[in-house]
C-alpha cells in the first residue's frame, strides 16, 4: 500500500499547480464534486481511503493528476470531504446536500459550497445584482482583474458559470445574464390542530337550537363531532360505505338520545 504520507504530498502538490495564480479556480465543476461525496456515501457509508474512492471513481491510481484535482475540488473548494487520518469522509455540508432535513437545508449548502471558492465569491460580489458581462468579459475579468493563469481562463469561466447554475444563481433570471442567490422557502407543516378546531367550530355555530347536554364542546357531543371529521369531500361517494356511515350515525344518535 502506497504510504499515505506520500500520497498526501502528492496531493498537496497538485493542488498548488493552480496556486501560481492570483486566485485559485476548481478543476471540476459543483456537481461534479457533489458526485464524490454522493459516491463515498453510497459505496463507503460516508467514508473511504484514497485508494478506495480513487477506484469507485474509475481513475487507475491515487496518483493520477486527473484524480488529484477532483478529491481537490471537492475537498478544498467545495469543502464536501475532508481527510481524517488516513480516510475522507463527508463534511456537514455535504450531508445536507446528500441528505436533507428540510428541503431548504440542501439550497443552502449548495449555495455555501459555491461561495467557498473565494474566486467565486469574489465574482458574485463584484456584479451582485447586476447583469453579468459577456463570456469574454468574464475571460477578460479572470485574467485582469483576479489574475488567474491564462492557460486556465477558459476553463475556469466555464466552471465558474456551470457552478452557478448548479447552485440555483441563474433561477430568478432563467439565463446566465445575472447572478442572484437563489431564495430559501422554509416549508413550514399545517397545524393540524387549528384545522380541527375550525371544523369544530363550524359544527358547533351550526348545531340545532336547543341543543342541550354535551360534553364541553358547545352543546355538541364529541362522538358526533367526530363521525363528522369522517365525512368525505362532497361529490360521488360508494353506496356501502356511505351506508355505513349512516348506520354509525343513527347508532350514535341512539346511544346519545335513547327514547325515553
């Protein structure tokens, strides 16, 4: 087994190839990264040695330039592994991804993934809320004004929009004119609770004068209020079940009101 100590220095060299730069851009694109993380959870419950995911990912060693730079996307950049000893495993923000509580809580982590590439954020600070110039004007503003490689140009205008996109900047607009954080719907539960008190209260508002008796719910029996809770929408409804209903209903009235 390749010691890991070595591994690591490999690693670290790879990813200071790009440092050369004024600011750094991922060599793999937010899905591409969130693709590593989903593997390790699938394949390895969360976590993995290099050789592993170096082998669920397809590359022929843990010394492959291609695969160094794609554990480096989704590690230093995206931050959704990290090393722990000799293994990755996911980080906190990845999980939300892979597997959210809320809905809004994989929006978030995205959109806290995007933003950790200092590069990115950069960008989205500099034209927040205004319209993004053209590719080559992005081209012209990587090279220029952040001072990344010219040779990686290209390439890291394209990951940087794919990026974007990926992490929901470009829905607001439906095209790549202008980057707005996609908004967090926090989807709030129905209170059960208050739906059944306003049917009670409509029961209990329409319920015959002279109603008497009861058990605290306004004269109204709760074994009433609840045969009630157990009718359908209006509209067709099946001949026997709606006997049924009926019967329970002519029994509960007996049992409430027996002749006297």
């Amino acid at each position: 087994m390749a010691d890991i100590k070595a591994v690591k220095t490999q690693k670290d060299s790879a990813r200071e190839i790009p440092g050369r730069s004024g600011n750094t851009s991922p060599y793999f694109e937010l899905d591409a990264s969130i693709a590593v993380a989903d593997i390790i959870q699938q394949k390895g419950g969360g976590t993995c040695s290099p050789e592993q995911l170096a082998t669920w990912l397809k590359y022929k060693s843990i010394g492959s330039g291609t695969y160094l730079t794609r554990v480096s996307a989704a590690n230093k950049h995206f931050g959704l592994i990290e090393s722990v000893g000799d293994s990755f495993v996911l980080t906190e923000r990845a999980k939300k991804i892979l597997a959210p509580v809320m809905p809004e809580d994989a929006t978030n982590a995205k959109i806290d993934a995007f933003l950790n590439v200092p590069l990115f954020a950069k960008v989205y600070e500099h034209f927040r809320g205004s319209p993004l110039p053209p590719e080559v004007g992005l081209k012209n503003l990587f090279l220029n004004t952040y001072r990344v490689l010219p040779d990686r140009v290209a390439k890291a205008v394209r990951i940087f929009l794919n990026s974007a996109e990926q992490a929901g900047f470009f829905l607001a607009t439906g095209d790549r004119s202008r980057m707005v954080k996609p908004t967090i719907t926090i989807v709030t539960p129905p209170a059960a609770s208050s739906s059944v008190a306003n049917d009670e209260a409509s029961v209990i508002q329409e319920k015959p004068k002279g109603g008497g008796g009861g058990d605290g719910t306004g004269g109204v029996h709760s074994a009433i209020i609840g045969l009630l809770r157990e009718l359908p929408q209006p509209g067709p409804w099946e001949q026997q079940q709606k006997q049924r209903f009926l019967d329970a209903f002519k029994a509960t009235i007996d049992f409430i009101y027996p002749v006297a």
